[in-house]
C-alpha cells in the first residue's frame, strides 16, 4: 500500500515508527534521499532506498494509535519473538483446519473436453493475461483431489463472472451440480440471464432461484435440483432454505459472501463441506484477506484492467439541483443513461418529484427499492437494461454486479453514511465500456459531517484510478477496524506488530510446521 506522510509504519528490524517524509542527506559523500522515519523519544530513523523494502505501512484490527518502538532497545526484537511463540498454537490450529479439509476431500473434475473450448470461445471480450491465469488456477484446484477453497479478488467488471462461468461449466461437464450463491435479486436475474446467453446450443439446464419466481415455480426448481435435473443454480440465500437440496452438487460459487448475514453464513458454511468452493470478491473482508495472505485460502487477483477501460471520475459535490441537471442531462444527451442512488426508502419518492420538477419531461425516469412487489421491480430493472429508461433512481439494492454498459454516471445521496467498500461497488456500477464515467458524492458540507465520514469520503476520492478495490479493502480494514475476527488473544498481536509483519510470521510458522510433519511423514 502506498505510504504518506504522518502514517504509522513499521521497519522489520526497528519496529513502528511515524513516516515523516524524505529527506535529502549527504551520506559517505554521496547525496541522496532518504525515508525519514520517527520513533520514540523523537529519534529519527533514515531509511536509504535500498532497504525500502524493509518498511510496510502499519495496519492494525484496532482503532487506537500503536505505541512506537524505541530505538536502540532490545524491546522491539523481545516483542516480535513474544507474538511468534503465541503464533505457534495457532497455526498448529489453522493447519488442522486445513488437514481436515483435505482428509473429507474433494472430486477430482475431469481435464478440459471440447465443449469446454468451444464455450470459453465464445467469450465476447479480449481475455486479460490476470483473467487467463485465474481461470488456470481455479482448474487446477479442481482437478486435484482436494477440495478447492479459493477467492478471485478483481474489481468490479474485470472478468471475475466470465472465471467462475467457465468453472460452473468445467463442474457440469463432470457431471456435477452447480450452485451460485448471490446476495441480490437483481444479481441473481443477470447472472441466469448472462448465463442463459452463454449457454444456448449447449445440453445445460439453468435455474433461478429468487422472489423472481412464484412459490410453485420454486418448488418446483428444488425438486429438479433434488433429482438432478438441474445442472446449475443461481438464487439469492433462497438457495439456502431447508427445502432445497441437491442430488450431486459439485461446485458453490459465492458472489461477495460478506452481503450474506451472520445465520446465512452459517448455512454457507455447512454446504461448503465436501464440495469445492470458488468466492468471488471486488473488497475481500479482512477475514478472507488474511486467510488468504497466509496461505489458507487460495486466492487469485484479477488487476489487469480490460483493454480501454477509463477510470471513473469521482467528484464530492453538495445537493445542488442546478448541477444535478446539469450532469445528467449531460449523459443523456450523449445516448448515456444515470444511476440515482438514494438509500432511504422513506423518502425516495420525494427526491424522484424533485428531480422531476428540473428535468425535461422526456427524461424518462423509474424508480426501485426492496419494499416493491417482485413484478414491477423487474419490470422497472428489464426497462432500464434495455434503455427504455434512462434515469434509475435506487437504493443501494443495484449496489452488487448490475452490468448496464450504457450507464455512465452515478450520484450517490448521502454518500457520508455509507462504508468506504459500499462506495467502490456503487461506484462500479458505471464505467464498463471505454467511454469516460463520471461518480458524483453527494455529501453536507465536509465540516458538517464526522471526521470518519470524511476520511472516507477522501479515500474513495483517492482510490478512483483503475484496480482500487484491493487497496479499498485494506484501507477499509485500516479505518474502522476488523473486530474480533482472529480472537482477543491474534487481536492484540496484531496489534503489537502491524498486520502485515503479522501474517508473514504466522506464515513462516506455517510453512516451517508444513516442513517438520511432512518431512515425518516421509
């Protein structure tokens, strides 16, 4: 992550200081600059660019400042050998985790027939060497004999959906059952129809299952789920009801897993037994990064933008009805259509008659929010995707994976009250083709709102170049810390030494315990 000055940094050998800046100082003769680090007792550490890579920015699960180091003690070298002992039983734990995944194991799908070739040709976009590498990493896990745990970190339009598509099609040419889990209705809609598309002329049946279809086309879904008529699924947690079973389920793909709550998640968790299981994420959670980072969870990171792509200009603006019609008749007279994200729905009607009075009245307007019957919700979501429609006033229910190529400007009402990753999703909903998108954060003025609400409203203005979601992650961990994710005990650990200097002791302890019970067991 990139450092700035005033950050809290951490040197592997000196321990955590504050970044001051660079300095231009005249070493041995020779002038150059140096990382300007300060430490307690107002002691400077000057770091030279060769050693660079022995600095990582600090990040913590907690919210309170670190305690800095003290130069020329032995305490900071007693405090990194004090959490490596704690490390020790909990990667011992982490690794029987691990094994016990494995001793269930996994199904072994088949090589790539030529139906798979033929279905991955008909990917309409320029593959990315990042798409292509993921895709090879999640048929390799597949393949083997261990059941698949692994992430596809790539943000929003990257080809993550395209990777999990082709290995929903490499699970059903092995005759196995396909469930994709998705938090939303509207999600759930695109990924069948995307899927539909992709799939004619092939012998796949498709499903979804959503308050998209009535309670009797439900039940009847779960019964060919149930005799494997079915070979792939998609549905909301509606695929997690008591009643839905499957006759030989192969393969869960999981679309942003943190959007499930906490009693779904634990349903998750149940069907994840036994199966391979493929998640796909523009903002990991803290949790699912750092099980990822120390070698737990495979993950795959998607950074290579599409060809052409454009950043999303992101701009904080007051609620200025003259500049909001300004803007959006701007996008629409350029064939464009508009996201109006307004995420209460108390008084969504009333922001939709205030942008009425100030736009023409051709401007064709719809509104949608959860509270609407499943009919004219999809109704409204079909007229937008096939542009008869060209302003969408929503709540944040579009927030994940809607795909409308033409869409390229979003304002956000009252973005100070939403998280920083909400942000960057919402924020994705534009931008998908090589036309420049535009993000507009409608906020108080910034001194009438909390300093957090503030800081996040700077990040998400700072995190708008291509392949932020990643970044957004982590400084979404930085901000508002991760809770209790790893246990009181890994919490204050982390604490002590930085994330990242966290994770790699944890993984060198790892990877040291890996080496002594394998070379036993040879």
């Amino acid at each position: 992550m990139r450092i700035k000055k005033g950050d809290y940094v951490v040197h592997s050998r000196y321990g955590i200081g504050k970044f001051l800046g660079v300095k231009k100082l005249t070493v041995k003769g020779r002038e150059d600059y140096y990382f300007e680090i300060e430490y307690e007792n107002k002691d400077k550490l000057y770091v030279s660019k060769e050693d660079a890579h022995l600095i990582q920015k600090y990040i913590s699960f907690s919210a309170k400042s670190p305690r800095l180091s003290r130069l020329g003690s032995r305490e900071w070298t007693r405090t990194k050998e004090r959490v490596s002992r704690n490390l020790k039983q909990f990667a011992v734990e982490l690794l029987r985790m691990e094994a016990s995944r494995k001793l269930i194991g996994g199904f072994g799908f088949l090589s790539d027939s030529e139906w798979q070739k033929m279905f991955e040709a008909r990917f309409p976009y320029e593959e990315t060497e990042d798409q292509a590498k993921a895709t090879l990493e999640v048929k390799n896990d597949m393949e083997s004999a261990t059941c698949m745990d692994r992430i596809i970190c790539g943000d929003v339009g990257y080809g993550k959906t395209e990777v999990a598509m082709r290995a929903a099609f490499k699970a059903v040419m092995s005759h196995k059952q396909v469930a994709f889990l998705v938090p939303t209705t509207i999600l759930a809609y695109q990924h069948y129809m995307n899927l539909l598309g992709r799939l004619t002329d092939f012998p796949i049946s498709v499903e979804m299952l959503s308050r998209f279809r009535s309670r009797t086309q439900q039940n009847q879904i779960a019964q060919r789920l149930n005799e494997g008529k079915a070979d792939i699924v998609v549905g909301t947690h509606r695929l997690l009801s008591d009643d839905v079973s499957f006759k030989d389920l192969g393969l869960l793909i999981i679309d942003e897993e943190h959007r499930f709550g906490v009693e779904h998640k634990e349903k998750i968790k149940k069907m994840k037994v036994g199966i391979d299981v493929l998640s796909l994420t523009a903002t990991p959670i803290p949790r699912t990064l750092y099980m990822s980072l120390i070698g737990i969870k495979g993950i795959s990171l998607i950074r290579t933008p599409p060809k052409n792509r454009l950043s999303v200009k992101t701009k904080v603006i007051g609620f200025n009805l003259p500049i909001l019609k300004d803007a959006i008749l701007k996008e629409i007279r350029k064939g464009g259509q508009v996201f109006f994200i307004h995420n209460r729905i108390e008084t969504i009607d009333k922001i939709g008659k205030s942008l009425k009075r100030i736009l023409p009245n051709d401007v064709r307007m719809g509104i949608v929010h959860g509270r609407l019957s499943t009919h004219i919700m999809e109704e409204v979501m079909l007229d937008f995707i096939n542009r008869k429609l060209d302003c969408l006033l929503s709540t944040a229910i579009v927030e994940s994976g809607i795909d409308i190529p033409t869409a390229n400007t979003i304002f956000i009402n009252d973005a100070h009250t939403f998280g920083l990753a909400d942000l960057h999703q919402l924020r994705g909903r534009v931008g998908r083709l090589n036309i420049q998108a535009y993000a507009y954060l409608i906020a108080p003025h910034l001194e009438r709102i909390s300093r957090e609400a503030r800081k996040r409203l700077e990040m998400i203005e700072e995190f708008s170049h291509l392949g932020a979601g990643f970044e957004v992650a982590m400084s979404d961990l930085e901000l508002r810390g991760a809770g209790n994710i790893l246990g009181k005990q890994q919490h204050g650990f982390v604490w002590m030494v930085g994330f990242d200097l966290y994770c790699r002791l944890l993984k060198k302890e790892i990877e040291y315990l890996k080496e002594v019970f394998g070379g036993r067991a040879q």
